[in-house]
C-alpha cells in the first residue's frame, strides 16, 4: 500500500488549517509565495536547460557505456556486480534516466534477483549529485562549488558499495 | 578539465562522438535535452507554486518557525553559520522532512528557498561550509517509502516489491554518517 498520498493530504490540510487558525489571510499568503515559486522555477529553468542537454549528449555518446566497461573490474573488487553498473553510473546525473535504466536492468535480470535488488537499492539511496548542485548553485548564481562535488560523491560511491551487501 | 563541469561534460561527450562514431547522434541529443527541461518546468511550475504558497502560509503562522525549532535542535549544530536564521533553518528542515516523506516535487522548491537564504545572510560569492553540508544531507537523505521504485518492481513482477525498502534505508543512514563526517573533515579549513 502507498501512504504517501495520505501524508501529502495532510501535510497540505494541515497547513492551510493552521494558518485559519491563527488568523492569516491564507490565499493573500499561498498566492504571494507562489509568485516567488513561479519566478525560482523561471530562474533555474536555463541551468536545468544545460544540464539535461549535457547529460543526454553524454549518454547518446557513449560516455557512460566506456564508463560501465572501465569499472567493471573495480566494481568486482568491491563485491558490487558490474551488471548493476548502468544504474549506478548515470545516477550521480541524472534521475529519470536512472530509472529509465533501472527498468532495463529489472526486464534483464528479475526484479528480486541479487542483479535487480542491488541495482534498486543503488537508486533508492543516491541522488543526482551534479544536477542538484548545478540547479541549487545556478539558482543562487554560485559558480566556485568548494568541494561540494568530492563529499557528495564519496558517500554515493561508499553507498553504492554498501548496497551489494545489503541485497544478500 | 577545466573547473567548470557542465563545460567539461559537454566537451567529453564530443570527443566520445569523434571517436566512438556517435557523433552525428549529438544534436538530437541536446534538442531533447533542452526539451526535456522546458517540458519539465512547465510540469513543475504548479508544483513549485503549491508548494511555495504553502511554506509562505507556513511562514506567516508561525509553522515554520516551530518546525525550524523542532528539528532544528537536532540540525542546528551542523550548520554552524545559519543555526540562529529561523528562515533558513526552516527551509532547510523542510526540505529535508520533503525528501524523507518522498515529497520530491516539494523537496526542490524548499531547498532553493534554503539556498537564497543561505547566500543572504551570509554574503556568499562561493560555497560555503554551511551550504556544503546542506547539500551532502540533501544527497544521501533518507527516503521512508521508495515509492516509485517499488511500483517499478511491481511492474516488472516481483515477488516482494518491498524487499528493497529496508535495505535503501539503512543504506542512506550510512551515506549520511559518511557524509556528515566527509563534510566536516574536507570543511575544516573553511570554519
């Protein structure tokens, strides 16, 4: 059963409801701060733009294919096994097309397979690294990152290993 | 390599072209790109707007401030920089109860709103730490319910679709901890 709808709803009732409760003018309220979420969804929509044109040239180049093949023999090492490795390389960019992915990998090799729950929990726990940095840094107009790429990326790749463990 | 990734993406992947033969395949490629991301901001501007308009509701009865106290006691102290700011350490924990509950479509909007705040109040042309740390949480956070990949298992008939669930939890309290102490580590020099 999903019982995410039922937190939304109330998560949603909830707030409007508390607003009425203290007396806040609650659609002069959700009005004005939808004014600011249309301008931010604006304002980040040309860094998105490059983004997901830099990840679909990626992919339609055959970058993350070379990728797969490069770390086949290092993902051994770690235990993790290179078929889950098209899931786990194009996450750090992209979302939907880990899912995209993911759903090849479940058709492949059996959604409750050692193959198909490795590549599910790889998706579940990691995030699209570098598009969420390039939006959440666009959007500020941020462009000296720090060593935010580094931190990110080491827990998704100790996650990553971390996962083949867990699936047994 | 230059320290620009997009640029550095955008390179590899035409010197892949040149020399796997995919050339040719590029353009397509980034006009679906840039499709995608007009079809996905015309998706998320209602998003963005109810969620937006909520946390202004929110901000306006005194939600958030209470929320920012609640957990803020458990994440204040690791952003040292902005734990004093209700606003930002309100958008900061909203956006991360948005991402526990699988609220994704919420989960953006709240962390952009956490970032503006953060580059206000602390004048910042680069990274800071604090935003650093936001991130790194942002990027191994919990996620309660992996809806959609459980559908997709369903879908592709498994046995037990929730199988998956606990593992991907427990996962993701090992990427925070890893990520917490690789964010106050690598951020030392900058306190």
């Amino acid at each position: 059963m999903d019982i995410t709808p039922y937190f939304m709803a109330v998560f949603i009732g909830g707030i409007v409801l508390y607003g009425a409760v203290k007396k806040v003018d609650c659609l002069e309220a959700f009005t004005a701060g939808a004014k600011e979420g249309l301008s931010t969804c604006i304002r980040i929509l040309p860094y998105l733009c490059a983004m997901l044109i830099a990840v679909s040239m990626l992919r339609a180049s055959g970058f993350f294919d070379l990728l797969v093949r490069v770390l086949a023999p290092v993902a051994k090492v770690f235990g993790l096994p290179p078929e889950a490795l098209p899931v786990a390389v194009i996450r750090p960019f992209s979302g939907g097309g880990a899912m995209a992915v993911l759903a090849d990998t479940l058709i492949a090799y059996g959604p409750d397979s050692f193959i198909g729950r490795t590549s599910c929990i790889i998706l579940g726990c990691s995030e699209a690294v570098f598009y969420t940095a390039s939006i959440y840094y666009g959007s500020i107009g941020i462009k000296d990152w720090g060593h935010t790429i580094p931190a990110c990326m080491l827990h998704t790749i100790v996650g990553m290993v971390c996962a083949s463990f867990l699936a047994r | 390599m230059t320290k620009n990734i997009w640029t550095n993406l955008v390179v590899l992947s035409a010197l892949f072209g040149l020399c796997w033969g995919t050339l040719g395949e590029l353009p397509t490629a980034a006009m679906d790109g840039a499709a995608q991301a007009v079809e996905l901001t015309v998706t998320m501007a209602g998003a963005y707007m109810l969620w937006m308009g909520l946390l202004e509701i929110g901000h306006q009865s005194g939600l958030n401030d209470k929320m920012a106290r609640g957990l803020g006691k458990i994440l204040g102290p690791l952003f040292p920089g902005v734990r004093r700011d209700k606003e930002a350490m309100g958008a900061i924990c909203m956006n991360i109860a948005a991402n526990t509950l699988g609220m994704g479509s919420a989960a953006t909007p709240f962390g952009l709103k956490a970032m503006e705040r953060m580059k206000k109040i602390q004048n910042a042309k680069s990274a800071t730490y604090d935003m650093i740390m936001f991130l790194v949480l942002n990027t191994s956070s919990l996620l309660l319910i992996p809806t959609s990949i459980i559908a997709l298992r369903t879908a592709c008939g498994s046995t037990d679709p929730f199988s998956v669930t606990l593992p991907i939890i427990l996962d993701s309290c090992i990427m925070t901890v890893v990520g917490i102490a690789t964010a106050i580590l690598m951020g030392r020099r900058m306190r």
